[in-house]
C-alpha cells in the first residue's frame, strides 16, 4: 500500500506561479443575451451541471491521449524496507476503447529509462494520462497555477506478443483516423522493435481534478463507461481554440457575454466534452467607482468556467457548429450594444 501511495503522490504535477498579461476592457453583454445555445454557469457556482460523469471523463482522458507518464518502484528496494528505487518515463499507452492500455518501450528511445524501471509484474506500476499532451497548452495551464486533470492507474505490468502489438497499434489507427493523435503514434517501421506491455487488471484507478481534488473509481466502472464523441477530438479542439486568434476572441467574448466576466487575453480552452466546455480565463480587476483607472486593465485570478449546452452533442463538427452559433449571437449582441 505505501508503494502504491507513492507512485500516486508522484503522478501530482507541481504548482507553478501565475501569468501576467494586457487585457483590453470588454463590454459586458449579460443583459443583452438570454440563455440559449450556449446556457453557461461559472465552475465556482454551487449549483448548475459540472459536465460529464466521473467514470466518463476518465474513459475519454484514457481513450484520447496516445501517452502516459510510466512509473515503476524496484522490488528489491520494497523487500529490504529501504528508500524505493523510482523509474519513470514517457511511453506511448493505447486505450483508445478503454481498459486495459497497451504500454510500448523502444528499447533504444527507453535505454536509460529501462536501467531504472522494474518490469516485474509483481511488482506495482502506474501510468498517469493527461499530464503530458498538449505540451504548449499544458504548460499555460501550469502557468495560471492551475493543474490539467490527470488520470492514473496503478496495477502491474504483463508482457504482450509482438503479433498483438501490431493488432492493438493498428485498432489505434483506426480509431483516431482524423485526428492528430495519429501523429502521436510510433510508425509502422518501429513496431518490430517495441517491447508491448498490457496493465490487465488495474488495482486502482484515479481521477485527479485541475483543483487537485482526488477521486477513487472502480476500474471496472470506467472501462463500462459510455465513451463520449469528442474524447478522440478534444486534443484538437482545445488546441485550436486556446491558439488561433479568432476563437481567442471569442472565448472572451463567451466569458463577458454569458456570463458577465470580463476575461483579459490568454483565455485557456481546458475541457471539451458533448456537454460542453470548459475555459480557464483571467477575471480584470475593474477600478473602483470614482477612482481614475490605471492606464491598462489590473489582471485578477484566473478563474475556471463552465459552458453548458442545452443539448448533448455528436461529435467534432458538431461541436464547432455550436461554438460558431454561439459566437455569432455574441459578437450580434456586441455589435447592438
């Protein structure tokens, strides 16, 4: 139990200091707007719905992230009672339909990582997903003091045939076709050398929320879980929301129209499900009635917020469709105010 604690606690990604930035001032559109496509409440709020079931979010971070953070404790180092021995690398981890992942090691990429990591599979492993892709996203996430949220399993390893690495590799292709996960993928030239590792039965299973908030689930009731149609896309669509200069705009104007916040620049698409989305996005400090205001808006907290559909969606292209619609009704109640 303290190993397993330990590669837990390890999996916890550090707290980094906030970002600075200009945020021009927004006009606040709440009264113009009533709820309609894009029905909102504020992440902080006590009521309202907060997106997918638990199990569901955890099936779509483990079905829509090609890699996970591998860690493994040595046995002899458990047996003799003294400091654990950690090994830990990146490694591509499949679970594009749920449980169990199949885990690859490339005996050249790997060969330091390998000296150190203990491939018994007496002996306990976990891989924690969602810590690693996208890495620029990610990193901004960090940055406003925020964590992404993480999934980890902890369970052991058991070694898999070369004829069903190359099964497993090519139901990935299948199932990401479309998106840039398959970029992720190792080629077909590499498959040959990779050593294939399957995590069969997980022990436990563990959602860690952005606030840090640790949740036990049943592996069992994860890989039951309904996969949600945008898990193969989300990667996608929360990079191009957080990084193309129109749909930065418009997450601002989503914070200010729906929800009556004035958000500065840098607002962080960080979830997107059928439900809805969810944005990272810096509250202004407006200046006190009375008070001459500052030459530049006084960035606040970044705060997280919740962007509810009134309808479940189907899938990607239906997901930008609302979003566009969205966008269209704000920037119409911008233009008439």
């Amino acid at each position: 139990m303290a190993a397993a604690a330990a590669l837990l606690a390890m999996q916890r990604a550090a707290w980094c200091p906030q970002l600075t930035a200009r945020p021009p001032q927004l006009t606040d559109l709440r009264r113009a707007l009533t709820p309609g496509l894009g029905r909102c409440w504020s992440s902080e709020a006590t009521d309202g719905p907060e997106g997918l079931p638990l199990a569901q979010v955890a099936k779509a971070c483990l079905a829509g992230n090609p890699r996970a953070q591998l860690t493994t404790v040595r046995g002899e180092a458990l047996n003799a009672g003294t400091e654990p021995k950690v090994g830990s690398c990146l490694v591509h981890a499949l679970a594009p339909r749920g449980l169990p992942p199949l885990v690859l090691l490339h005996p050249a990429l790997h060969a330091e990582a390998l000296r150190d990591l203990d491939l018994n599979p007496t002996n306990p492993a976990s891989l924690c997903y969602g810590a690693t892709d996208p890495p620029g996203l990610l990193q901004h996430v960090r940055a406003a003091g925020w964590l992404p949220p993480r999934l980890v399993l902890l369970g052991g390893l058991a070694p898999v045939t070369p004829s069903e690495v190359a099964a497993q590799v090519s139901e990935a292709r299948r199932a990401w076709r479309g998106t840039s996960l398959l970029d992720l993928l190792p080629p077909e030239s590499e498959l040959e050398h990779l050593r294939g590792f399957s995590l069969p039965e997980p022990s436990r299973c563990q959602l860690v929320d952005a606030a840090g908030k640790q949740h036990e689930l049943a592996p069992e009731a994860v890989d039951a879980a309904l996969l949600d149609p945008i898990a193969y896309s989300q990667m996608d669509l929360l990079r191009m929301l957080s990084e193309e200069e129109g749909w930065q705009a418009a997450l601002r104007l989503f914070c200010a129209g729906y929800l009556g916040v004035e958000a500065g620049p840098g607002a962080l698409a960080v979830a997107a499900d059928r439900m809805g989305l969810t944005v990272l996005a810096r509250e202004v400090q407006a200046a006190a009635s009375g008070v001459e205001p500052p030459p530049e808006p006084t960035g606040g907290r970044w705060r997280q917020f919740r962007f509810a559909f009134q309808r479940e969606l189907r899938g990607r292209s239906d997901f930008v469709r609302m979003l566009e619609s969205m966008r269209e009704e704000v920037e119409a109640a911008a233009a008439d105010e």
